[in-house]
C-alpha cells in the first residue's frame, strides 16, 4: 500500500467515524477503549524513543546547549498542555448560555476545530517520516486515535462537526500529507512534530478515559495498549 493510499485512508476515518455506532455511548463504546490504548501504545513504544532523537536535531540546528536534552520533551509537554488548554476551553463554551450547535460562525468551534487540522495535519506530514518504522502500523494507530478525537468533537461541537469540522480535520490530513512530498525529510520540523503529537496524543486519550462519566472499558483499553505494544515490538 502505497504512501498517499495511507493519507487517504485516515481522511476517511473522520468521514465514516459517524457511521460506526461507537460515538457519543455511555457506557463508553469498548472499541473507543480499545482504540485509545493502541494509540497510547503507539507513542510510548514508538514516538517517545524517538523524542531524544528530536533533541539530538535540534540541538545541531543551534538549540542552546543548556536545554538540548529536555528541548523534545519540552516540546512534548506543550503538545500536551496546548491541547489540555483547548479542550477546558471546548467545556467553558458548550456550558456557556444559550449555546448553539448550529453557529458555525463561533470563535470557538473554529478554533477547536483549526488546532486539530494542525494536528492532523502533522499526522499526514509523518506519513513520510522513515525513522517511524512501518508506515502500516502507524496508519492503524492514527486511524484509531482519530476515532477517539472525533467522538470527543462530535460531544463538543454536535452537528456543526458533523456539518462542517470533520471535511476540515480530512482535508488537513491530505493537506499535511502534501506537505510532506514538498518538504521530505526536513529533520527540523520532524524533530518539532514527533514530540508535540506525542504529548497531544496523550493528553487527548486520557481526556477521553479518565472522566468517570464516560464509564470507560479499562479492559479494553488494556488489552488494546498491551497487544499492539507486543505488535510494535515484534515487528
């Protein structure tokens, strides 16, 4: 399967994830569960190793010496606190008065919306990225990870996503993906995007897990995490 069939197949996943019957359930659907501890799996067993990597490629292209070796994990802490920020702003306003689903127009949804096309978009950038191993499993575990971030934006935004966010989250991970082909192997911005999805990454499963009233499936979320970390190591 060649490169761009992989970027087309994880613009699909927002446009069919509706389609599935796993979003919006309570109890949490256990395929959500499942599909957040590949995800996580992914990061520690492939991205994080690769987090010192980052550090060793911007530290050549001038990073001060007295922050060389944390600069990666600098960077994967504000991934993780950028989208911390954007997801207690997404709460604030769809507990705001007289909130509308329908205004595509609100400052809010587009910049919820516009943070994860940049997301996405590095996802189809990294597409290119050899250093990552095989482009398959990073697909799967994508894929699977954007079905947990749609359903997170179709609880936050309802028929606006529907409507119009999840073409945008498509069309930027065609767009990044493009990217890619004009900008490949530039270690620079691939030392920057490695560590901040990781941290994005985890912060966007754990949102999803953690709250009590999602009455998450532990298990699966186990059982997916342990069984493609077994994966990734064996292959």
């Amino acid at each position: 399967m060649a490169a761009p069939a992989f970027a087309i197949a994880l613009a699909l996943v927002h446009l069919v994830a509706g389609r599935l019957g796993v979003s919006g359930r309570i109890p949490r659907s256990r395929w959500l569960s499942l599909a957040g501890g590949v995800s996580v799996a992914y990061v520690f067993v492939h991205l994080l190793p690769e987090v010192g990597a980052a550090a060793a490629t911007l530290a050549a292209h001038g990073t001060p010496a007295a922050f060389a070796e944390q600069y990666g994990y600098l960077i994967a802490l504000l991934g993780f606190v950028t989208f911390y920020g954007l997801d207690r702003h997404a709460h604030r306003a769809s507990a705001a008065p007289g909130r509308d689903d329908d205004r595509a127009g609100s400052g809010s949804f587009w910049l919820h919306i516009t943070s994860f096309a940049a997301y996405n978009a590095i996802v189809g950038y990294l597409l290119w990225d050899r250093e990552l191993g095989s482009p398959a499993l990073f697909t799967v575990a994508m894929g699977l990870h954007f079905l947990v971030t749609d359903d997170g934006l179709r609880a936050h935004h309802g028929t606006t996503y529907h409507r119009r966010g999840r073409w945008v989250l498509s069309a930027a991970v065609i767009a990044g993906f493009g990217s890619g082909y004009v900008l490949e192997d530039t270690e620079l911005l691939i030392a920057v995007f490695v560590p901040f999805l990781s941290g994005g990454i985890i912060l966007n499963v754990i949102k999803e897990e953690l709250p009590s009233d999602r009455e998450s499936r532990f298990w699966a979320f186990a059982v997916g995490a342990a069984g493609y970390a077994a994966l990734l190591l064996l292959v």
